[in-house]
C-alpha cells in the first residue's frame, strides 16, 4: 500500500496539476503559435490572488477558486493586448522573447503585493482520512482531483458543444483554413487567453493547496509542464491532460524504492525525469501522442 498512498495518488495529484497547466500552454501555442513562457508566473498569479480572496472573505481556496479563475482571465487577456498583440505579425522568437519578459514582470509584481516569503492557505495539521485500515488520503488530495476533472469535464463541453470552442479547434488544425471559413480570429484568441488564463489559476490554486505558495512556483513548474505538452501533442488540449498525467506519475514513481532502500530517483531530481522524457519524446515522435504541432 506505500506504492498507492505515498507515490501512486501523489502522483495522480500533481498530473492533475501538470494537466491543467499544460492545457493552457498547448491552447495557446496551437491557437496563437508561440511558446507561452509567462504562463508558470500567471499560474503563481492566480495562486496569490486565491490568497487574497480567501484572506478578505473568509472562505475555502476552492470556494474562491472562480474568483481567481476570473481576475486571472482578465490578467491573460491584458498582457495579450499590452505585450504580446503588438507583435502578432513579427517572427515567433520575438514573442517568445517578450513572454520572458511579461514573466519577469509578473514575479515581480507578486513579491511587490504579496511578498517573497512562503505563504499558506491553512495552518496546522492536516490529518488524512484511513479507510479500509490501509489506504490513506489527504482530503486534499480528494478535493485536487474532483475539481480537476470537472474543470476538465467543462472544458470538453466546451470544446465540443459551444460554437466557440469549434471554432478555437478549428484555428489550432487548419488556421488558414479558419480563416478563409470566416472565423473571426480576435474573438477566439480572446477565448483562448481566458481558458488558459482560469486553468492557470485552477492549476496555481491546487498546487499551493498541495505544498505551499512562493513566487517562484509557477516558474518552477515550467519545464514540466512543456514536457506534457510536448508529450501528449502541443496544440491538442486533450493531449495535454494525458501527458500532465503521464509526467505526474512519472515524476513521483521514480522515486520508489523499487530495488533496494533507497528511492530509483532521489526526490530532489525528479523533475530530470519529466526533462527526459521531453527530450526522448522530441527525438523519437516530436508531433506527441496525439500528432500535435511539432517546434519550429
């Protein structure tokens, strides 16, 4: 039971966490073609805003998940029009440069409201619930991954049932295509920056539930998130969930003991795992399991 309790349900947790974030990313790189760099720090935004909420009104991180999601929106959305819509028409590089930017800006103005030190949401112990004598949960954790698949459940409604979720799909296959079909393509990338923009802040918000909330943590998490990205197909948000949920539990399997005391991986350098696997994934099938776009 150590293998489920202490690395399989972590594991699932942070590919929760991994998928949302990496929905994001490959929305926006298939939508709008560019490598999202500044996304790790509008995750740690909305993390930090959840704060606030909670703060202000008393209420649970989950109950103040939609105001976040919001506000975090309305974040994506301004940053496209301040940085990144004037340079639409300039190479790739140009943008992706200016995303480093917008993420150095965005970590900055989080210490600046917020503080450089560690912060929680709750204090004290928070005991997990035993059932069937062996098997142990933290309520979190519960929480972590219903909110997640309803969110994505939302998002494949969304995608599939509404006539502007159609239409960012058919901009992500066949942009000239969308194009000449008529699509208005203001309109979709503004539905684009507010679901990558809430699934950000989803992502934010569960990760600090799960460990705690620093201003690098969205940055931290970058690498693994493109790994995901990559894996299950940039371009393809369904891709996304599945390669968030391979690289979580990649990421947390690694470090069983599985042939002696100590861990296959030590902890600290579990995020290498999520690297190779982006490198071999790169090398082997760069279009992903879901044929993705491929860099470039």
């Amino acid at each position: 039971m150590d293998l489920i309790n202490l690395y399989l349900i972590p594991g699932v947790v942070l590919g929760c966490i991994y998928a949302l974030g990496a929905i994001g990313l490959s929305l926006i790189y298939g939508v709008l073609r560019f490598g999202h760099f500044a996304h790790g720090d509008v995750m740690t935004f909305g993390a930090y805003v959840t704060l606030s909420t909670v703060t202000f009104l008393g209420v649970s991180p989950l109950a103040a998940l939609p105001i976040a999601m919001l506000m975090t929106a309305l974040l994506a959305i301004l940053i496209d029009r301040l940085f990144y819509r004037p340079f639409r028409d300039s190479p790739t590089i140009v943008v992706v440069i200016a995303s480093f930017g917008v993420a150095l800006m965005l970590r900055s103005l989080v210490e600046m409201i917020w503080g450089a030190d560690d912060r929680s949401y709750e204090t004290g112990i928070r005991r997990p619930i035993t059932l069937f004598d062996s098997f142990v949960i933290a309520p979190r954790h519960i929480a972590i991954i219903i909110a997640a698949v309803a969110l994505v459940a939302t998002l494949h409604l969304f995608l599939t049932r509404t006539r502007l979720g159609k239409a960012m799909r058919a901009v992500s296959d066949q942009p000239h295509l969308a194009r000449v079909c008529g699509i208005d393509l203001d309109t979709v990338s503004r539905g684009t920056w507010v679901f990558g923009g809430g699934l950000a802040a989803a992502a934010g918000l569960f990760l600090a539930i799960d460990t705690e909330l620093n201003p690098n943590m969205g940055w931290n998490l970058l690498l693994p998130l493109f790994a995901a990205a990559i894996l299950g197909g940039i371009g393809k948000p369904y891709g996304a969930i599945v390669g968030g949920l391979v690289i979580g539990l990649a990421e947390e399997l690694s470090s069983f003991p599985l042939f002696s005391e100590r861990p296959l991986v030590p902890p600290d350098y579990k995020t290498g795992v999520a690297f190779a696997i982006m490198v071999a994934m790169l090398l082997w099938r760069p279009e992903g399991l879901f044929r993705g776009r491929t860099f470039g």
